[in-house]
C-alpha cells in the first residue's frame, strides 16, 4: 500500500500567503508586500520547493520570468537615470520573481481546493472593489485613498486608479460570465451576469480608464464568440 505523502507545513502557509496576497491586490498595496512576503519566507523554508529547484529553469513561465527580470537588471549599466532611481525602478518588477516560487509551491498540489478558494477569493475582493466604486460614483461613499468627491474623474476611484481599477474590473466581468456559465442553480447564475454587467457599466461609464475599456470589450467579444461556437448545433432560431 502506497502512503499518501503529507505536505510540509511551511509549504502549506506558503499557499495560504500566496491566497491572501491575491485577494490584497484589488484592496491593498501594502497587504500585497506583507504577505508576498511571508509566502517567500515560508516557500524558503519548503523542503519540497528545495527538492524541485530544477524547475525553475525548465518551467517556460518560470524561466520567461526569470529572464525578463533579468534583462531589465542588466539594464542599470546603461540607464541614463540614477542609480538610486534606476534600482528603485527595477523593484517594481520584482514580483516577477515571485512567479517562479508560486510554480514550485502549487506544483505538486493534489487537490482543487485551493484553486476554487483562489477563484472566488478574487471574485470576492474584486466585487467588494466594484462595490464600492459604484457607492462612490453615486456620493453614497467616499472610500478610499485615491477617491476624491471634488473631482468627477476621480468619483468611482477607491484603492486604485483609474488604469489597474479598470483592468482589474475588466478582469471580474470575464470572471463573472465564466462563473455562471459553471454556476449550478438559475439563481446563481443570474446573479453572477449582474455582476457582469455592473462590472462592465464600471469600467465603460464610471471608471474612465481606456485600458480597462478596450480588456472589457475584448472580453466580451470573446465571450460572444464561444457562446456563438457552442450553439453551433443548435437551430438557426435558438441561436438567433
């Protein structure tokens, strides 16, 4: 009989990390840095990231990161900025370092556990950040650091502006149709499409990021195409 081996705990608080940091992405800069940072912390400690390291250079998402990040340190000695202001530039990227420890982590995963709990984790936060942005677009709130009631433009911003709202927005309306094409009850999905459509009235009307606006339309493109591609079997009057 085969036994079934156990996870390492720091592996486990390293998924557990990697989760939270992905939910502190629509809500919090700093709550990013913090738990990106304890994931690395605990995927150091991993016996199992140790015992793989040889993924890091032929996993192709891995070592595509690697070598961007790569290439932009090489950069520095021939920046025309400042040292100081070239390094600072170059850390902005080093999440890209993070990409190839996430792989290791989640590599050997058993279960789908953590992938539903990573889905609907950022459906969750994600929605709370459309929430509240539509609240501040009405004048019932005025949440958040980049929020400013005085300025039109400005109204529905609330932890982001307008660019990375507008992507991540974008990015719940294409999470949103793809929940309810899964969802198993009507209720379910009609609630899921409403929040497709809110998403996408946020970023087209109330957002004002063209970033955000040309994803969301690209989105919806591609979701009007495999809706059409599924109905291909279906009469010509089901799917008109």
């Amino acid at each position: 009989m085969q036994l079934i081996k156990k996870d390492s705990y720091p592996l486990i608080l390293a998924r557990a990390f990697a989760l939270v940091a992905l939910i502190a992405v629509p809500l919090s800069t700093a709550g990013v840095n913090i738990a990106a940072g304890l994931f690395m912390l605990c995927a150091l400690l991993s016996p199992e990231v140790w015992r793989n390291w040889r993924v890091l250079f032929t996993d192709r998402v891995s070592l595509a990161a690697l070598l961007l990040f790569g290439g932009l340190a090489v950069s520095l000695a021939y920046t025309s900025a400042d040292h100081k202001h070239a390094v600072d530039f170059l850390m902005k990227y080093r999440k890209l370092l993070y990409l190839p420890f996430l792989i290791l982590v989640f590599r050997d995963c058993r279960t789908t556990a953590w992938t539903t709990a990573a889905k609907w984790s950022m459906f969750g936060s994600l929605t709370l950040l459309l929430l509240l942005s539509c609240t501040n677009y009405a004048g019932w709130t005025s949440i958040g650091s980049w929020h400013s009631a005085e300025d039109p433009v400005r109204r529905a911003w609330v932890f982001k502006d307008h660019i990375a709202a507008g992507v991540l927005t974008a990015l719940l309306f294409y999470l949103s149709i793809t929940l309810a094409r899964d969802a198993r009850t009507p209720l379910a999905k009609v609630a899921l499409y409403v929040v497709a459509l809110l998403a996408a009235i946020n970023v087209l009307v109330m957002m004002q990021g063209r970033t955000g606006q040309v994803l969301v339309m690209l989105f919806i493109v591609i979701f009007v195409v495999s809706r059409l591609m599924a109905l291909r079997a279906m009469s010509r009057a089901m799917r008109w």
